[in-house]
C-alpha cells in the first residue's frame, strides 16, 4: 500500500514536471543539511535533546510561474543527530510543494508543505523500522537569489507530525524500552540548475 502511494506520487510528479519544462523551468538541486531532530527519551532517565549536524540532500524540482510561481520538488534527504555519543541518521524522501513571489530583482520569499516519508532510520546500530508514522508533513519557509539558469536557496523546515519510535535497547541488559523523535528542525542550503 505504502509503495503503492509513493510510486503515485512519483508519477504524478514527473508529469507534472515535465509540464512545467513548458513553462518557466525544471532542473536538478542538492545541496546541504543543518539539522536535528527530537527528543531521545531514555527509559530510565530524563530526555537528551539532539546537536545538530551536517547532512546532505539531491533531486530534481520543477517551477511554473514568474513573478508568484509554483515550485514541486522531489527529493532524496539524508540527515544526522548526534545524542552525546549515540547517532541517529534518517534517509527519507522529500517532496516540498512550495509558493513563491519575487520581491526585488533575483530575490524572492517562498512557503509551503513539505511531504516526507521515511525510507530508513538507524540508531547506534540498531535499524528501527516502527515509527508511529512513515509519512509526515512539515513547513518549509526561505528565501532564493536566481540567476538565469542558477539558482541557490536558504530555507528553515519544521516538521508538524508528532513522529516517535520505541525500540529495545539491546546494550542494556534490561533490555529498556526507549523512545526517539523524527521530527525534523533544519536549516537546508541548495544549489539549483535549470535544465
């Protein structure tokens, strides 16, 4: 089912993409993650907030419009936290539906949903597979300098979804039921080309 529905989209999105060539542009973007996630819950002790770390993200976007335009995106994310010396890294697959108006010369502001669902997570070594949910949504709100066929953007993402997984700490010999936040918080730097 879940397949099923990413696949539609996926679909969906490429047609509408490759209607939106007609129109102003449709390209490739990647770039960089500054992030963090939710609260590391401990089964014995307090919650430990997250240190941000880099990450990195690729895809293609699509872009119908000129002065307020519409702007689709499909993107594969890869993104770390640190929990003092535990790491949790989540790969998931990214699909903003953004709004944007220009407001001076290359400068425009944008908003929107973004759509995710998680591919895959990994916690210290241990893979967790049950999230409460695979697919969640979130805001994403910047600004974007565009250049002829070049554009770069600065945009802050929040996710909306209360998202946690619960898993066995095997470390522990108690073997402690423990509690993770996927949430995403993060500031994201991409280079865009038009094709």
């Amino acid at each position: 089912m879940k397949k099923s529905i990413v696949a539609s989209a996926f679909f969906a999105f490429v047609g509408f993409t490759a209607s939106a060539q007609n129109g102003d542009s449709f390209g490739i973007k990647g770039g960089l993650n500054y992030s963090a996630n939710g609260d590391y819950f401990e089964s014995a002790s307090e919650a430990r907030s997250s240190d941000r770390n880099i990450g990195y993200h690729i895809g293609v976007f699509g872009k119908i419009g000129n002065r307020l335009y519409l702007r689709p995106e499909l993107v594969y994310t890869a993104t770390k936290s640190d929990y003092a010396s535990d790491e949790f890294s989540i790969k998931k697959i990214d699909a903003p539906i953004l709004v944007g108006v220009k407001i001076l010369g290359p400068l425009s502001v944008f908003a929107g949903p973004s759509f995710q669902y998680i591919l895959d997570t990994d916690f210290d070594g241990i893979t967790i597979n049950d999230f409460e949910e695979d697919f969640s949504v979130g805001l994403n709100f910047g600004f974007a300098l565009s250049f002829k066929s070049i554009g770069i953007d600065l945009r802050y993402e929040r996710g909306f979804n209360h998202n946690e997984a619960t898993f066995i700490d095997t470390n522990i010999s108690t073997g402690a039921l423990n509690r993770i936040d996927a949430r995403p918080d993060q500031l994201i730097l991409s280079l865009a080309i038009a094709l």
